[in-house]
C-alpha cells in the first residue's frame, strides 16, 4: 500500500512549486487531524484520474483531514473484493474503490456478499470504446481484445464478432501487430495513447449508446458498506469526495496542468503504467 508522509509531500512540495504551479494549500495551513482513507484503483493512475491526482499534488486531501493512501493495483473485476478484504481487516478506517457500473453492479448481484455501495461518480457517461485501425463494420471476422471483466458485455454489443480477453498492459500493441483487429479502450486513455503513436487519428466507437447500450456511470466511487452507516466515517468519505471534485474541477479548467499533475502524482507513489 502506497501513502505519502507528510515529509515527502513537503519535499515534492518545495522542490516542484515552479513546476506544477501554486499549491493552493500549504502543508502548514493544513488540518491537524487526520482520517485513515484507503482507495483501490481500477486502473494504473492515468489522465482518467486527473481529479484524485490534482487533490493528492494539491494537498486537498491533506486539508480537508483525509490521510489517503492507495492500494496496489488488482486483476481487473477484484476492486470490490479488495476492498471488502481491506475494509474487514481495517475496521476503524475507511476503504474506496473505483470501477464500471456495468462491472460494479453484476459483481454484486453475483456476491452480495461484497457489501459495498456506490457513492459518486468520477465521470457521468462512460468513455468505454473500440479503438481500430479502420471502420470495425467493414471488417470480416474481427476479434476484439478487452479486458477480462468486459468480455460478456461485448459479446452482448458485438454479438457476431469474435470477442476475446487480452492482458491490458500489451492492448496498444497488440493492435498495432495485428493481434486484434479492435480493442477495448477509455477516449482518455488508450486513444491519446495510440494517436500519439500513429501520428495520425485510430477509429473510435463510442460504446455508450451504440445498439441502445447503457453502460451508466463509469468510475463508480463505491464504499464498503459499513463506512456509510457511521457518522464519522461517512464524514470522510464526504470530505474525499469534496477534494476529488474540486480536484476534476481544476482539471477541466486547466488541463494541461492537470496532464502534469498526473505525472507528478505517479512519481509521488512510485507507481507506472500498470502499478
């Protein structure tokens, strides 16, 4: 498990203020209590978490009382597990995670016993999508790579194509080699990625909507269920909330900060593109 100290924060704080720009809240103006809150990932730290970066480098965490660390990244579809595994064994403190609501929700109608409950959501329509070299509907026979957890609900879209489950970390390159001929990616992550490695736009279909596809939310904020039904770890998680919105808030202001800001945050916990 990955947690800033408040000295390497502070290091990173001075030696990078020129940098990354004004932490608008000073480590010394920061509140003196401090609330245990873990967080498990869905995905490496990329531009989709723009929002959790800005309030780690901005010490928005830090002011608002939240001591945030983060849990190693997990086999894609075992957040909600992990976070109950954490929760049981961490009692006093408070254990969110983020995931698809169309992963979300199957896996707890599968396993209530996961007993976790969604509380926010980072983004309010899903950036799922197939990333191509050409238009997917003029190729015969395509076998789409996606992650585990998304196979069933592609089949589900692309019934009469050839869906298969692929490792995350080599999907851009399996597309490029002829692996597959479409895979699955976020407009956030993998299609910046990919265009940057074409020179040149790759072929996105938008899934939500596509054949009357509901993918709801996608990053759900979930918690374990018992962190709900006490006040003050509801308080935390309210306060995490708070500084995660204010953290996409800048984001969306200035994203070519924010592009930054997840660079730094990814230097601040040591972790790369797949943890």
């Amino acid at each position: 498990m990955w947690r800033l100290s408040r000295a390497t924060l502070r290091e990173r704080t001075n030696s990078n203020h020129r940098r990354i720009g004004a932490f608008r809240t000073p480590l010394s103006t920061t509140k003196r209590f401090k609330n245990a809150l873990s967080l498990q990932l869905d995905y490496y730290l990329s531009p989709q978490f723009a929002g959790v970066a800005s309030a780690l480098v901005n010490n928005t965490y830090s002011s608002k009382g939240v001591d945030i660390s983060f849990l190693p990244i997990c086999p894609v579809g075992f957040e909600q597990a992990n976070v109950r595994k954490h929760q049981d064994a961490n009692p006093s403190s408070v254990t969110l995670g983020t995931v698809e609501q169309n992963i979300f929700i199957p896996n707890l109608a599968t396993n209530p016993q996961l007993k976790t409950t969604a509380v926010a959501a980072m983004f309010g329509q899903s950036p799922l999508c197939l990333a191509s070299l050409e238009d997917p509907s003029k190729v015969d026979d395509l076998k789409i790579g996606t992650h585990k957890d998304t196979v069933e609900v592609m089949k589900r879209i692309f019934p009469s194509y050839n869906v298969v489950a692929s490792p995350r970390a080599t999907k851009n390159t399996d597309l490029l080699n002829g692996e597959f001929g479409a895979i699955q990616a976020y407009t956030t992550t993998e299609v910046p990625a990919l265009r940057r490695q074409l020179g040149k736009e790759p072929y996105v279909t938008p899934l939500e909507g596509l054949n009357g596809t509901k993918l709801g939310y996608s990053q759900v904020i979930f918690a374990a269920d018992e962190c709900l039904q006490d006040g003050g770890q509801r308080e935390i998680i309210k306060a995490f909330c708070e500084a995660t919105f204010e953290g996409y808030a800048d984001a969306v202001r200035n994203p070519e900060e924010a592009a930054r800001m997840v660079a730094e945050a990814k230097k601040l916990l040591n972790l790369d593109d797949e943890g």
